[in-house]
C-alpha cells in the first residue's frame, strides 16, 4: 500500500476496475467525475435509482449490485476500463469487485479518499435525501480504517490513499498501457519458434534474416531495415548451447533488437534459480549442468532477465499476438495468473497421453480472433497454420528445423537442425493437408445470427439470419470444396431507365452515371452472353494442398457465382484446367508474376453450357407454344379476313357483363397477331444466339476479364485496361478456347468519345451481342467516401427479350417497365462487391480460411435478398 499519498499522479492501467472506497459523503462522485467519462462510471446510487426510482431504496440494493456488476462484466470484457462508485467499505462489497477482476482477467485497483468524519456528516447534512444518521457515517469510517491495511492482501494490484481534501483535490490521474500492450509497435517483426539451446542453427537463421552475428561473443548487429527479432520462449533446455542461447537474446532485448515472451521451460529454469524445489526433468538437467560452470553473476542477470518476461505480447493495433503456447481472444491484452498459465501451458484437461504428456485442448480449432497469434511449445514437423494461427515449434532440437515468421509479410524462413540434440519423447510424424486436428472453415456459429460485417471498402454491411440460413444450406450442400470459395463475383446493376423512345436502356444513361460522379474515363467491355465462372488455378495439386488447404487431390476449379461447380462432371473441368495451364505455362505467366496459384474472373460460353435446362424449360417452351398458337391464330384470322372479304363482322350487344360492345376489326386484330408472331420469332432468334453443341473441349470459350488474384497481390489497384491487356498477352492466341474481350475506353468529357462509344454498342447488338459493360477506369472507383458501382450493363433491345418476354416492347408494356426502381439492386452489387475484395485481400493475407468465408458467405446470403430478377 503506498500510505499517505504525497504525489500528485496516480498511474492506473489503461484496462482495470476501479473501487473507489469511501464513506458517505467522501466525494466519491464528485472525484469520479471529475477524472473519469460518464460511460466508466458505474454508481451503485445510480443503479438503485433505475431498479426502484429511488437512489436512496437500500432495500434495492441488491437488485441494483446485480444490475451494476453485470453491466460492469460486460463493459471489462469489451476492454473497458469501468469504475464502481459505491462506498466499499465492507470486505464483502469489496469481493465482488475482486471477483470480477479476477472473472475478466484484470487488475483491480483501489483508491480510497479517507475524509475526516466531521466533513463527511457535514455534506451529508447539506442533502435532504440523506436522512439516516451520524451513527451510519461512524460505522463506515470505522469499517475503512479496518480496510485499510489489508487491501492488498485482498487482491487490489495497486491501492491509493487521499488523505483530506488537499490531496484529493491535488491528484492527476494517468492511464498507462499494461506490460504487454504494445501496440504501438507495428513491425515489421520476425518471430523466432522455440529455440531450446540450439546456438548455431539460432545464428544461421539470424543471418538469414538479415541481422549482423557475432557467433564468438554471442552478439547481435541491428538489421538494416529496422526490423525487430521476437521469441516466442523456451530459450534453453535439451539443446547443446543454453547458455550462449540465453547471452545472445538478453543482450538483443537489452539493445533494443529483439523482445521475448516467457515459456514453460523457461519458468522452470526461473524457479530453480531462485531456489524453488523444481523436479530436472525434460532436459532441465541439462542446463543446470551447463550453468554450473557459469559465474554467479551471470546466473543472476538470466535470473533477472527471466523474472522480467511476460506472458504475451499485443503488437500492431492488436493485429498480432506472440505468446509461448498461444492465446484465446479473450485473454489477449489482459493480466492475470490465469492468463499467465495459458500462455506458458495452453489449455491443458488435466489428462496426459500414452507417452506421459499432458493432454491439450486444440484452442486453435476454434479461435476467432481477429489478431494473429504466433506461438511455440508444441513442436510439428512443420509450421501449423490454422485460423489466424501459425504454431512455428518446428522442432529444430529434436533434429527438425528452426523457424522464424516474418511480420507483417507471413513468410516463412526456416534453417534445418544440424543434428537430433535431444531424442523427443513423443514421435513428430509428418504433416498432411487432412491431419489438423481441427478445420478452418467456417461452423454454424459463426453465422447462425443477423450479422454485421466491416470490410475495408464498406462498414456495417448487415446480412439478415434469414438470409443467412439459406446461404448456409446453399454452401454446405451444393458448393465445391469451401477450401477452393475465396471469391464470388457481386450482382450487377443496369444503367438509369432511358428516356428515349423504344429503349429501356441506353448507354448515354451508363456514361452520365459516371460522368456526374467525376469519373472523366470509364472502359466499355463486350458482354458476352454465358455464365459467370470463377476459376481458380494452382501449377499442382502440392501448391492446392498448402496453399489453399484443398483434400479433394485437385489443381484447381472452375465455379458459378454462387459457388456450385460449374460442371457436373470432373474430366470436363479438368480438361479446361489443364488447356488453361498450359496456356498459361506457353506465355509465361507463372514465371513472370512469380506466382503458384492465379484466380481468374472470367464468363464461359456457351450460355447453354450451364443454362441448357433453363434454355428447354422456359425459354425454349415458351417459344415453342408461343409460335405453335399464334401460327393457329394467325392462321384462322387470315383465313376469316378472307372469307369476309375484310369486312367487320359485327355482334350484338352482349348481354352478359365484361364482354366488349365493340365491334372486332379482323384486320387489326390480325395485325396484332402478327405483330406479336414476329416479336416471338425475335425472342427466339435472340436466345439461339448463345446456344451451340457442344461436342468436346474445343467447342467452349472463355473470356477471362479481371485478373482477381495471385501469390501475394490482390489486383484490384490496377485499372480495367491494364487487366484487358495483360489477360491478351498471357492467356489468349494460344489456344482458341481462351478469348480476348474486345473492350474501347470512352473519355466521358468528350461528346465525340461518348458518341463513339453509344455507335460502338450499337454495332454490337445490331450483330446479336447481348450488350456491354461499362466499368470506370479504376477498378475501385470512389468520389469522397462514396464507392461507386464497380460496373453497369447495358443491354440491347433483342437481348432485353429474353429477360422481359417477347412482347415487352408493345402496347404499353415498355411504359410500365420504364418505372423500375434501381436502388435496392445498386446497394447489393457495392455490398457484395466490398464483401468480394474483402475476401481475395484476406486470402492474399494468409489469414484464417473461416475470415475468408465470412465474405464470401455473406455474399451468398445476399443473393437471397428480394429483388426483381430481370435487372
């Protein structure tokens, strides 16, 4: 206890629950708010009030504690720092606190104003809802001068004492970051796996990162770059070299090089040199021979270096975490034995194995953190990458190797052990892409309920649990292999509703869009008329397996926009896949992107390949009987008009309700018979455009229009023209399969590139295409915070018949669809646009394959939102 307080500053740390003690009109409240927010003060007097509407209802003070310790649990557990404001001076009071710290893995701090009676009887005077009396203000200042020596002992990490209003008026408050808080250092850091003695390897692997070594007197040279070494603990024991390993690290911690977490072995070591009973197991023989030899004064600087190592460290904004055994979510960033224990342990159920070891639960399995947490202790023949985890204990003093994880890169650097220093007692067997314990995919848990996410292009996007539930049955009963779903293509929205007669789209309507938005260059693309393929290609079956995690022995796939694959049969796929590779291979791409894998956007025709039953169920069927009985019809109107002679041929007046007085025109109503035979005959001439036989590999195509994705680039920072000339170079003229999407780019300024742009689209409908998109020059194009539509269609006339019907420019059917509303279709295509990038830039950052699928999910769920089908 630090007694009668003379400085004006007390340092609390930044996470912590504050017990302010005192008696009844010590100032509390008063001294709360004029050091804490509002939003941290938690007064008991306050949560009487919501529960009875009296402050003052001590028969609610129950209520009102169960009320206040709740919101306080849930407060702390969102990392905020809470005070409880209520007069603690009962032990039992005080417990709950203590409690509660203890629950949250928090530090409990206690600041006490100890005021003189005489001035706590006299404020209590002044309030006329505080009628008990002096005998109560007695009671409770005795109660605290009991208190006060014992807070400590109690559990409070830090206590202070204001001692009369002076001081209490004097104070400063200071919130300082707690040991492990360090996330103001944001790399770039290489983290170094356990070591346990191996000097040589440790120094081999250092050069290799790029640090100066000094092998002879066991020194470090700062890197070039600024780089920072981290160890994640188990410095010594087994290997040959303890104590060269241990002169090495504390003198980079010393110099600023390098930091380091504790481990297990390392604890015990502690624990022996303070002179604690520890059994020399596991190696500790070892090093208490070797240290033996060391003088006393070395002994006691690893004593000391030891003793001031943490449990974890929570570096760059919270987005990486280094401890020895890992860390759950939930214990990141906070103080406490238990944490401590997890840290150095893991979670351990108390059982041990057929070899002696204990038994450990596979946190990994299920962690859903958002930081990366690097971590040792459990040795693997190679590093473990599971949900934004890298387990980097590869081993080395067991003859494996020695691992380093470079931050923010995620790159591996490895050195192989010279030798098996130490004969493990549990066998390391080699790894399979289907050994993990554990899957990293997404489980029902993760969006069971309304979800909000928050990707870098758009916050707050909200999936709704019905839409969830769909898009859940969707991808675990017709989705390819998850492990291969790092991307679905967004919906896309037409262009404005054109105002010009007999079109319901028109590229000027696409232009102005952009044009009013500031964009002054936008690309137009062909729209080809197939269906949408993601294609996702790995130069082997090897690079799918480490690389993307895929079990089913495959290279690569080929998916619909909703994750179904896109062919019922495998040799298909394959056999597009292999025709891709080599394409691919012939032009050099792989070498040239210095890439192993590539992830294509791409649409593939014909569009009866993956629409034939669509094209024989609807449309098909409906041409058929559509041409059958307006040929009858037409026919038997004919044949009237020419036995009439043309004439009208009147009828009575109709006797029963709904039937027309009108006398019938033959004429014009055979007209109107023609006119619809003839829109029909354009309905179906407009969807045999985009159906043709295919009979063997050589019958498809392939337009690929975006490069989404290789080996450590995302490409959505280049510009539409840069993917159009890139896909011409590397992927078409080679093989026929794979063709180039004729583009024109159009300066929106300019009336005569906007006219040239409007004749080009033109001619391509006039020659069947479906229509084109036009997309601005940036791939993601932005004015202010706004994101705009990544890309608009625009259709042609004889196209628009399919999605409309064949009629849908007679009578006053054009008028009525005019009338269409675009903003609920606008707002999908950003959101699952945001969601689609989101999920390639997580892909591309190696973090957990279940963060990827998040996005990727949450576009599926959004494709069961109710918008009408035909935009």
């Amino acid at each position: 206890m630090n007694g009668k307080n003379s400085t004006r500053t007390i340092e609390i740390p930044q996470l912590a629950v504050v017990a302010l003690i005192g008696v009844s009109g010590s100032g509390k409240s008063t001294f709360a708010r004029v050091h804490f927010k509002p939003t941290e003060i938690l007064s008991s007097d306050f949560f009487r009030g919501l529960v009875s509407d009296d402050e003052n209802d001590q028969a609610a003070s129950k209520d009102a504690f169960d009320a206040l310790f709740y919101l306080a649990g849930k407060r702390l557990g969102a990392g905020k720092l809470t005070v409880i404001d209520a007069t603690n001076v009962q032990k039992e009071a005080r417990k709950d606190v203590l409690d509660l710290a203890r629950e949250q893995n928090c530090h409990a701090i206690a600041i006490v104003l100890d005021m003189p009676e005489a001035l706590c009887r006299a404020r209590n005077a002044l309030r006329p809802d505080r009628d008990f009396g002096d005998h109560v203000i007695k009671r409770q200042a005795m109660q605290l001068r009991r208190s006060l020596r014992g807070l400590e002992r109690e559990g409070f990490r830090y206590v202070f004492v204001l001692t009369g209003e002076e001081e209490a008026h004097a104070v400063e408050i200071v919130r300082k970051p707690l040991w492990n808080d360090k996330r103001e250092e944001c790399g770039p850091f290489d983290i170094v796996g356990d070591v346990h003695g191996c000097f040589d390897e440790l120094c081999r692997l250092a050069e290799t990162l790029g640090y100066g070594v000094d092998a002879q007197n066991c020194a470090l040279t700062p890197h070039p770059q600024g780089r920072k070494l981290v160890f994640v603990g188990d410095l010594g024991e087994r290997g040959p070299a303890d104590g060269k390993v241990l002169k090495l690290v504390m003198g980079a911690v010393r110099d600023r090089i390098a930091r380091c977490v504790l481990g297990n072995h390392d604890f015990k070591l502690l624990k022996h040199l303070k002179g604690r009973q520890v059994v020399p197991s596991h190696g500790l023989d070892l090093t208490i021979g070797e240290l033996a030899n060391e003088s006393g004064e070395f002994k006691n600087d690893v004593m000391r270096f030891l003793d001031s190592l943490i449990s974890h460290y929570v570096f760059d904004g919270g987005k990486l975490v280094v401890a020895h055994a890992g860390l759950i979510e939930k214990y990141q960033g906070r103080g406490s034995g238990r944490v401590k224990d997890f840290c150095m342990f893991g979670e351990t159920n108390g059982e041990t194995d057929e070899y002696g070891l204990p038994v450990r639960a596979q946190w990994a399995n299920d962690y859903r953190g958002k930081a990366l947490v690097v971590f040792g202790h459990t040795p693997n023949p190679e590093v473990l990458n599971l949900n934004n985890t890298l387990c980097i204990d590869t081993g080395c003093v067991f003859g494996g190797k020695l691992t380093a994880c470079r931050y923010p890169e995620r790159e591996i650097v490895q050195v192989d052990a010279a030798r098996e220093y130490y004969r493990p007692v549990k066998p390391l067997l080699p790894l399979s892409p289907s050994s993990h314990s554990g899957d990293d995919t997404l489980n029902i848990d993760d969006v069971l309920h309304q979800h909000y996410f928050s990707t870098r292009l758009k916050q707050n996007i909200r999936i709704h649990e019905n839409n969830a539930m769909a898009a859940l049955e969707l991808m675990s009963r017709f989705a390819v292999d998850p492990h291969w779903l790092i991307y679905l293509p967004p919906t896309m929205s037409p262009c404005e509703t054109s105002r010009l007669e007999g079109f319901l789209e028109y590229p000027a309507e696409a232009f102005n869009y952009y044009k009013t938005r500031g964009i002054g260059q936008v690309v137009c693309e062909q729209k080809h008329m197939g269906s949408r393929a993601v294609i996702v290609l790995c130069r082997s079956a090897q690079i799918a397996a480490t690389r993307f995690g895929a079990k089913d022995g495959k290279r690569g796939v080929i998916h619909t926009r909703t994750g179904r694959s896109f062919f019922a049969d495998d040799t298909t796929e394959a056999a597009l896949l292999e025709r891709l590779d080599g394409v691919l291979t012939a032009s050099g791409f792989w070498d040239d992107f210095q890439t192993e894998w590539v992830c294509l956007d791409a649409e593939l025709m014909p569009w009866s390949a993956k629409a034939q039953q669509l094209i024989e169920d609807q449309y098909a069927a409906v041409g058929r009987a559509g041409r059958s009985g307006l040929a009858a019809a037409v026919a038997a109107i004919a044949q009237t008009v020419e036995r009439t002679g043309g004439a009208d041929t009147a009828r009575p007046t109709p006797a029963k309700p709904g039937e027309s007085s009108r006398d019938a025109d033959l004429q014009e109503l055979l007209q109107i018979s023609q006119t619809k035979q003839e829109a029909l005959a354009h309905y179906v001439d407009a969807y045999r455009v985009y159906c043709w036989r295919v009979n063997s590999i050589d019958d498809y195509r392939i337009a690929p229009f975006h490069i989404l994705a290789t080996e450590n680039k995302v490409w959505n920072a280049e510009p539409h023209v840069t993917h159009m000339e890139t896909i011409r170079r590397y992927l078409t003229g080679r093989d026929a399969v794979f063709i180039a999407t004729p583009y024109r780019v159009v300066d929106t300024l300019d009336e005569t590139s906007v006219a040239a742009g409007i004749q080009w689209w033109e001619e391509l409908i006039a020659a069947g295409n479906e229509g084109m998109v036009v997309k601005p020059r940036d791939f993601i194009a932005t004015r202010g915070n706004e994101i705009l539509q990544p890309a608009v269609k625009c259709r042609g006339r004889e196209y628009l018949r399919i999605i409309y019907g064949p009629e849908y420019t007679l009578g006053g059917n054009l008028d009525r669809l005019k009338k269409r509303a675009l903003g609920k279709k606008r707002t999908l295509a950003l959101n699952e646009f945001a969601l689609g990038m989101e999920s390639l830039e997580r892909f591309v950052r190696k973090e957990a394959l279940y963060r990827v699928h998040e996005c990727v999910f949450g576009v599926l769920a959004m494709e069961s939102e109710p918008v009408d089908p035909r935009l």
